[in-house]
C-alpha cells in the first residue's frame, strides 16, 4: 500500500514456485520498472549485512517448507519510483514476469487464508491458502475457484468464500 505521504508501498506476496534472488531481482524490475541492479534481494537471514539499503526495490525472501507454495515475498517500493503498482496488478505482473502462480492477499481481515491467485497467463482467482503452523513455516493451497497449474490435486470449489 502506498501511504499518504508518497514514501513507498509494499507487497506481500506467496510464489508456487521457487526464483534465486537474480532471478527474482529481474523478475521485479520488470513488474517496478527500474533495472534490476536497482532491486535488492535478502533470502532468508543471508545477505541482510551487506543490503543496498538506496535500491529503489526492497525485497525479503523466505523458502518455504514442504507444502505448495515455495517462497514468501515481502517486497518495498520506494516512494521515488514512478507510478508503482498497486499490490493486485503487481502480483499479476509479477506471475507473468516469473512465469508461476502469484498469491495475494483478497484484504478479508478475518479470513487469514483468504488470497487471490494469479497464473501466468492472468487468470485471478480465490484460493484459500492454510499455514501450517510448523517449523519451518509451510503453505499448501487448500481450495480454489479454477484449477491453478501445478497443483493438479488441488480441489475446485465453486465459491471459497
């Protein structure tokens, strides 16, 4: 979201499929429009000591456990960056860029499983999303409204919601 004195927005994002830090680097400078030596990737607890702290793209990285979804992405716009997107259209691009499905969240903040997913031909969907509580941390897609690829057991439901 992007506050009301213009210092930037952020995305809270699930990949199903897992991107090294360059590859999610170039994937976000596609979506932000800024070369993509101007993002910065952190994965996991490495690398945070030698953060480029001025990138105009901020971005945190967590690999996932055993379940469907295979990284956590918290990403910063800064406030200088021309026209960022908001956070729908941003995973959108961010599915088509990476070329895997992109979870984010549907802002029900009572049903913290409740996410829209994007695949990379742009198909937006519900899903609902179940953490499991475990170390480490796991995800697994329980329902949706379309089959999304990759989860050929996943179950369709007319209305998740």
């Amino acid at each position: 979201m992007v506050d009301d004195k213009g210092r930037g927005l952020s995305y809270d994002l699930l990949l199903l499929d897992w991107l090294d830090a360059a590859g999610l680097a170039v994937a976000l400078a596609r979506v932000v429009g800024v070369p993509a030596g101007d993002v910065d990737v952190v994965v996991g607890d490495s690398g945070r000591e030698s953060r480029a702290w001025g990138a105009a793209v901020l971005c945190d990285c967590e690999v996932l456990g055993a379940g469907d979804i295979a990284l956590s992405v918290s990403v910063y716009v800064r406030g200088s960056v021309p026209n960022p997107l908001p956070e729908p259209q941003a995973a959108a691009a961010l599915a088509a860029a990476a070329r895997t499905v992109v979870f984010h969240s549907t802002g029900v903040g009572l049903n913290p499983a409740a996410y829209w997913a994007v695949t990379p031909d742009g198909l937006q969907t519900r899903a609902s999303v179940e953490a499991s509580g475990d170390e480490p941390l796991s995800f697994t897609v329980a329902t949706a409204e379309a089959a999304l690829p990759r989860l050929p057991n996943l179950r369709v439901v007319t209305s998740a919601w």
